[in-house]
C-alpha cells in the first residue's frame, strides 16, 4: 500500500514548509509536503488560512486538519461537503488564553490600568479596594478554552458563570444555555469573557441590546473572533457609560485599520490576536496522533459538526 499524502497549507504564521518538515518528523510512515500549485492531490490536509482555490484542487481528501481551535475560517475556505473537519484541541492554547483573560480581568479589579495614567501624570493616589466577590464573570462557551479561563479565574475568588448551546448538569457553577438563557446570563455579569466559536448563531451576539442587559460599569474582553462584537453598537456602550472597557485581541479587521476609533479608544485595550496562538510542536504532535487515530477508524476528538460550525 502506498504512503499516505499529506499537504499542508498553512499561509500564516511561519508558512506551509516548516509546518510540512515538522509533521514529516512526527510521520515518518506519511508523503508530507507544503502545498504549491499543480502538486498531486492529497489524502489529507492540515490548514491554516489556506490559499484561495486550495480545496478545489484537492478532489480525494479524506480529512482535513485545522491548525487552530477556531475553524470558521477553514470553512469559509470551503472545506469540501462530507469531508471531516478535525480541530486542534487546546493544544497549550488554554494555559495562554486562561493568562490572557487572568491578566485582562484583574486589571480591570485591580484598576491597574488608572495607576499607570498616574504614574504617568506623576500622581500618587491610591484607591479604595475592589473585591473580585463584586465583579461576577460571565463566559460566553464553555468549551475547551473556557474551561480553562474558568479555573484560572476561579482561582483568584470571582463569581463564574457561563452561556452554552447545550445544556450542562455538571458544573460547579451557573450554566445558563440557548437563546431564552442568554439575557438572565448578562443580568448576573459584570467582566464579560467572550470565548464562542464563530458561527451564524454567534456572529453579533455581543450588541447593544446585550450589552445594555449587563450589570452597570462592564468589562468586554473579546477573545474569539471579531465579527461576535457589533463594533459601533461596542462605540456606543463605552460612550454612554455603559460599559467601563473593553479588551479587544481580535476585530472584524485585521489588521486593524488605521484610523479605526478602536485603536485611539481611552476604554479600549487592543492586543493583535495572540490571546493564544498556534504553538506548532503541541499542534503538530496533537494533528499526528488525531491522524493516524483517523486513518485506524477510530472516532477523532475535535471533528467538526458540520450542522453547528464548530
Ligand atoms: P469549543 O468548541 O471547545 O467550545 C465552544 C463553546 O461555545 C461551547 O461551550 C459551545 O457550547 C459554545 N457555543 C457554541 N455555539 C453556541 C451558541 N450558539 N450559543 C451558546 N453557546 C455556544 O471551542 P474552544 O474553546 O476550543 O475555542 C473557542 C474559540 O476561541 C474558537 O472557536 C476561536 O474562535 C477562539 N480562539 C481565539 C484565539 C485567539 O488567539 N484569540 C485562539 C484560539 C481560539 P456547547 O458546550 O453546548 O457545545
């Protein structure tokens, strides 16, 4: 039997040839190679951002691996119908997300961010205490990420609660699920973590009406993808004083424009998407052993529903 083949298109980052050298390390019993047009096609495919028209050259897959937990973009690739998706599973992404989203919501208890802008101004003025108790976080999507966020900010005493699709009997603390439990979910949350797969059910699920149901003086702390946040009705909320902040690693654009008001906002913190990146000797031992588990038959963690987007 012949070797398997396995491309790999991987256009961010640092590029499909180291991702196909460290993958052909990983397996030895596989044809690895980077993708380049009128290359044979391959059984399988690990993505990243592929090339435009990637899959329409592509008509025997039998997998394809996503080199990133979000996979909205794979799809909007057009991974081929009936094709399974696979995903990386945090993959060291949830010990990066959990110091991100740690970081973001104790400076805002913390208001670190006030005593910086007065070191600056050369003021000493120190503020009454703020207790964690008083700033309940709400995560929205529980999954593989959220979980870990939930555990590291658990740690540090603030009040947890979560939105998911599907309902939970398992969790310590309040899982509020599906539409009709979204709005009793904002009422209890101050420090808003958004962690949701983007879909057609997610996209602007954090607008002026849900941010107008969270608990006064918020926090936003997006860190899924851009397009969940409504950026005007965002604009909005912090002008009004609705919302105290927001800590934004990922916008509808990116880059962000120049010129964008998020980018000279005083309430905004914008960090260039690496809440958690791609670490590529986690992914690539994880995409191995999800591949040969796959090519043996076996049920794979992290396949793609296609039905749900994620
Ligand atoms: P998972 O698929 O493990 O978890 C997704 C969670 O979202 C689940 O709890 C799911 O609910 C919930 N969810 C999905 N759709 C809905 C809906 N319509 N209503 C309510 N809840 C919903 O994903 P991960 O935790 O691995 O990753 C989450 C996202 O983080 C990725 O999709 C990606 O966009 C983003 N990301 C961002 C990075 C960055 O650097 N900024 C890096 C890595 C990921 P249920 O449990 O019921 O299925």
């Amino acid at each position: 039997m012949s070797a398997p083949r396995v491309v790999c298109a991987c256009t961010g980052g640092h590029g499909s040839e180291r991702w196909a050298e460290d993958l052909a390390a990983a397996l030895p019993e596989a044809e690895v190679a980077a993708w380049a047009p009128g290359r044979p096609p391959a059984d399988y495919a690990v993505v990243w951002m592929p090339p435009k028209d990637f899959f329409a050259a592509q008509p025997r897959l039998r997998a394809v691996f996503n080199a990133a937990a979000g996979v909205d973009g794979a799809l909007a690739a057009g991974v081929p119908p009936g094709v399974p998706l696979i995903r990386l599973e945090d993959a060291g992404m949830g010990a990066q997300m959990a110091e991100y989203v740690t970081w973001a919501a104790l400076s805002h208890l913390r208001e670190f961010d006030v005593y910086a802008a007065q070191a600056r101004a050369g003021l000493w003025r120190p503020r009454p205490p703020r207790r964690p108790a008083d700033f309940p976080v709400g995560i929205l999507g529980l999954g593989v990420l959220g979980r870990r966020v939930a555990e590291a900010l658990r740690g540090f005493g603030f009040p947890l609660r979560a939105w998911t699709r599907s309902p939970r009997g398992d969790s310590a603390f309040p899982v509020f699920c599906g539409e009709e439990g979204l709005m009793p979910f904002l009422a209890g949350t101050r420090i808003l973590v958004c962690m949701l797969p983007l879909t057609d059910d997610t996209r602007g699920v954090i607008r002026r009406d849900t941010l107008a149901a969270l608990l006064p003086d918020a926090l936003c702390i997006n860190v899924a993808r851009g397009a969940h946040v409504v950026e005007e009705d965002l604009l909005a909320a912090l002008g009004g004083g609705r919302l105290a902040g927001a800590v934004l690693d990922v916008c509808a654009e990116e880059p962000l424009p120049p010129g964008h008001p998020f980018r000279t906002h005083p309430k905004i913190v914008l960090t260039p998407h690496v809440a958690a990146a791609t670490l590529r000797g986690e992914a690539v031992a994880q995409i191995a052993a999800k591949m040969r588990a796959f090519m043996r038959g076996e049920a794979v963690s992290g396949t793609v529903d296609p039905a749900c987007g994620y």
